[in-house]
C-alpha cells in the first residue's frame, strides 16, 4: 500500500470552495471595517488634540502672561514633545507586529 500524500492545495480543493470564500469574505471585510474604524477614532483623537493646543493658547497666554513670542515656544515645545513621544510608540507597535506574526502558524495563514 502506497502512502498518499496530501498537499495543502489539495485539502483545500476538497472542501466546498464556495463556502471558504465567503468566509474568507466575511472576515476579510470584518476586518476591514474594524480597521477602518480604529484608525478613523486615532485621526480624530489626533485632531482634537492638535486643535485643542490651539484653542487653548489665548486661555494659557492670559493666564500665565505670556507674549506672542513666549505662546509661541509653548506650541513648539508641545510640537517637539508630542514628535519625540512617536518613537518609543512606533517601535513598541513594530516590535508587537513583529512578534504577532512570527507566533502565527501557517494554518492561520491559510498555508
């Protein structure tokens, strides 16, 4: 008796083709839309935040007595600060991408 060999292309013929596409499908266009929204939420967070500063610099400059001059080292300050807070965030999430789809298996990646 000969040992048969099974690829994965194989197995994946010999399920229903129709009904792995759509669900492949439906998870893609969830994922989608789960996507989209997160990073519609961030750029509005991030906006508000960066409209905020703005609105409040007349309050900030009244209150402490700051010139134009002086207002204007508190934005960039703001600016420089809120730049240099990017780096660490941007490295933790490429590290967790990184180590996300390293722990994957190819069965999750439809190998």
């Amino acid at each position: 008796m000969k040992a048969e060999r099974v690829t994965v292309e194989e197995s994946s013929r010999r399920v229903d083709g129709s009904v792995r596409n759509m669900m492949d499908n439906k998870s893609i266009r969830r994922t989608t839309t789960v996507t989209v929204g997160l990073l519609s939420t961030i750029w509005l967070i991030d906006m508000v935040d960066r409209v905020m500063i703005g609105l409040a610099l007349p309050m900030i400059g009244d209150e402490f007595s700051l010139s134009s001059t002086q207002l204007g080292g508190v934005v960039s300050v703001f600016a420089i600060f809120y730049m240099l807070g990017q780096v660490p965030v941007c490295t933790c999430i490429r590290q967790e991408h990184r180590l996300a789809t390293q722990m994957k298996s190819p069965r999750s990646l439809g190998l």
